[in-house]
C-alpha cells in the first residue's frame, strides 16, 4: 500500500491522518502554492502600510472605544497571533485595553465556551479582557432594509464601539472568498438578517451584499491573513475593509492557487481546516467547485473527508429541519456526480469518524455513501474501480483554490 498523510482535526490535533491506496493505483497529491510564514516583520509591514486605510493607531486617536470581532472556531484564524499587534496599535492611539471589547463572532454558529476563547486567542487575553460571544437572537440593533429589502439586526455591543475591526481570514470559497465584511455578515447579524441572506441573496450578489451591510454597520478596518498548509500566516492584508479585502482575493487567488487533475477517478478532498464538525463538509470539496477543468473521469467518485471531532456541529439557519436545509437538501452532491439517489450514493461516499449514520442522513439524506473508517472507504472503491484508478487528494481542500 502507499500512503498520504493528510493534516487533521484542526484546534484539536496535531498528528496526521494516514489514507492508505494500492500501489497499483496512480495517486496525484494536489497541494496549493502557499508560502512561508511572514513573521514579526511580515505583519508589522501589514499594519504599517494599509491599504485604502491610515494606519490603525492614528484611526484610534480621539475615539473613545474600540470593539474587535474574531471570527468563530469554525475558522482556523490564529486570532491569538494578530491581536497583540492591533492591541498594540490602539494602544499607541490612545485606546488601551480596558476600552477595548472582544466579541466571538459566531453568527448562527454555537457560542464559545472558555475553551474556544482560549484556542482562538490564548489564555492571557482569556484571562485579561472583556471577551463576549455573539448571540443572535438578542441584544441587536435594527439598522433599516438593505437594497434587498433584507432586514439589518447587528450586535448592538458591536454598534456602540466608536472604532470597529474584524479580525477574520481571506478564504477560498470555490469562485469567491471568504472574509473582509462576513465577519459582520453572518458574524455579528441576527438570525433573521443571517437567514434571510443565506436564503435569498443571489449568489452574483453574496460578497457586494456583505460589504454594504458591513458599511451600515460601520466598520472600520479589517485584519485578515491568509494561510498556508501549516496555517502559518503566508500574507496578511489590513486597512479599509472593502479595498483590503480585494487584495486578500488577489493574493489568495495566486497563493491557494492550486493544479486540479484532470480525468480522476477518484477525487479524495479533506475539509481541514474546517473539518471541527460535519456541517461543512462541503468546504472540502472548493477546489473542485472552482475548476473549469473536467475533473473527474466519466463514474468518477467524490471521496470526502472530515475528522469532525465536534461532531454534527450546531447552525441555528442550516442545521436539520431549517428552510435552507430543506431547500438544498440533495443539491451539493447532484451537482458533482449525477442526479438520482443510487448514483449519488454510489458516487459521494463521507468519511467521517466524528459522526454516526444517523446524523448524516439527518444532515444529507442519501447524499452519501457514510463510512466510519479508512478500510470501509478504500474496500468501497476498490469493488468499484478494481486494480488500477487514478486518484487526487486535496489534502487541505477547504483552503485550496483552483488555479485553472
């Protein structure tokens, strides 16, 4: 057998995951481009030289306050590494720490319990500031109709802050990117604001209807790096959300930029690092949503990965029984490998060790093939493709972006 060692459990391991294929088997391991962590030096130059922005120290002068959003656990931004700096830049424009507020924006994600806070931005500043999670069915402010007559809630602990950040990450999410003004939308909206965004905002419009609630809101300056396969800080973008956030999409289209195979019979994509629960197994699979090339062979399979150690996860607008969940219940997996059930099934098969069967189908219905380990998944494709297949595996999937 040959291996590939894959990164796993992100927040809750370090030690990889051993897939195992036949030797036969000509096996493809797609890794983005990437770089080297930036440094001390790297994110000090970031938030010298903003973009569209001044710097975050002379924003600071004369306001009173400060709030900083840190998105949710969900997301592997080391939160604990860039918060010094921008503490550090209030602090020269005269907002110490005691005038400052952290808040978990978690959107329609759980709240965070201690241990969240303290993975997300380390046991000092656990210990030390005024830290909050976002609640979304309380504590809002109404803030009008956006131009999609979507009605706005915000956190209001968030809109009393006389200088606004988001502390979020530049990601793939197949033709766009995550980060800049999300961390407001979903982050920090309220349900009804979340759900009606992730019902009816047309797909064309998801990113330019972010920023706008983002400029209702007020906020003022993001800091958002981009990683690499060692979630190390590869680049780093701050200053004026909407222009820094651009930059983010350039640098993450050439840096997450990776080679999709054409013809694979088999395409093993992993979620790290989003792989904390089952709900966003889809993330896995974004470099196969962005790819213009045909990659799969005819009777390809998808062969998706999630470590899950949060198991089923929580999401008060997608979780089990929620319109959105009705509404897109089989639309993932039709759209990869064909539309009836059976061909479904037998072409998606979920790897996912943190999960039973029933959650899955509680969350999927017949989407997918479920296998709780490894062997079930190779003796699965094995009986299908037999001596000879060839296989890519997107070892980080739900940070890789295609590059063609």
């Amino acid at each position: 057998m040959q291996t590939v060692s894959i990164p796993w459990a992100v927040w809750y391991s370090t030690t990889k995951f051993d897939l195992t294929f036949p030797d036969a088997w000509e096996v493809i391991v797609s890794e983005m481009k990437g770089g080297p962590d930036i440094g001390d030096a790297g994110i000090r130059r970031a938030l010298a030289e903003p973009i569209g922005a001044p710097p975050l120290r002379r924003l600071a002068r004369g306001r009173q306050n400060a709030v900083i959003l840190v998105d949710d656990i969900s997301r592997p931004t080391p939160a604990y590494r860039l918060l010094p700096y921008v503490l550090e830049e209030l602090a020269h424009g005269g907002i110490d720490e005691e005038r400052v507020i952290v808040i978990a924006a978690t959107g329609t994600h759980r709240p965070f319990a201690r241990a969240e806070w303290v993975k997300k931005i380390g046991l000092e500043y656990t210990e030390r500031l005024d830290i909050r999670s976002h609640n979304p069915c309380e504590n809002l402010a109404y803030l009008g109709l956006s131009s999609l007559r979507v009605p706005v809630w915000v956190n209001r602990d968030f809109m009393r802050a006389e200088l606004k950040i988001g502390l979020g990450m530049i990601m793939p999410r197949g033709n766009s990117f995550g980060g800049g003004s999300k961390i407001v939308l979903p982050g920090v909206c309220g349900r009804d604001t979340i759900s009606a965004n992730h019902n009816y905002c047309p797909g064309a419009r998801f990113v330019e209807h972010t920023q706008e609630v983002g400029r209702m809101a007020g906020l003022d300056y993001i800091v958002n790096p981009l990683l690499n396969g060692d979630l190390g800080i590869m680049a780093l973008v701050a200053g004026e959300p909407i222009a820094a956030y651009a930059c983010g999409c350039d640098l993450g289209r050439d840096l997450y930029g990776t080679v999709v195979p054409e013809g694979m019979d088999i395409a093993v994509c992993n979620a790290y690092p989003k792989d904390n629960d089952a709900h966003q197994i889809s993330l896995a699979r974004v470099p196969l949503y962005g790819t213009r090339r045909r990659a799969l062979a005819p009777g390809g399979t998808v062969v998706t990965v999630s470590a899950s150690p949060e198991g089923a996860g929580y999401h008060l607008v997608m979780g089990p029984g929620t319109f959105f969940r009705d509404r897109t219940g089989r639309e993932v997996g039709a759209a990869l490998t064909g539309g009836t059930v059976k061909e479904v099934r037998a072409r998606n098969i979920l790897f996912c060790p943190g999960v039973n069967a029933a959650e899955v189908r509680l969350l999927y219905g017949d989407q997918y093939l479920f296998c709780k380990t490894w062997d079930d998944v190779l003796a699965a494709l094995v009986a299908r493709y037999g001596a000879t297949a060839r296989v890519g595996v997107f070892p980080y999937g739900a940070l890789q972006h295609a590059a063609a």
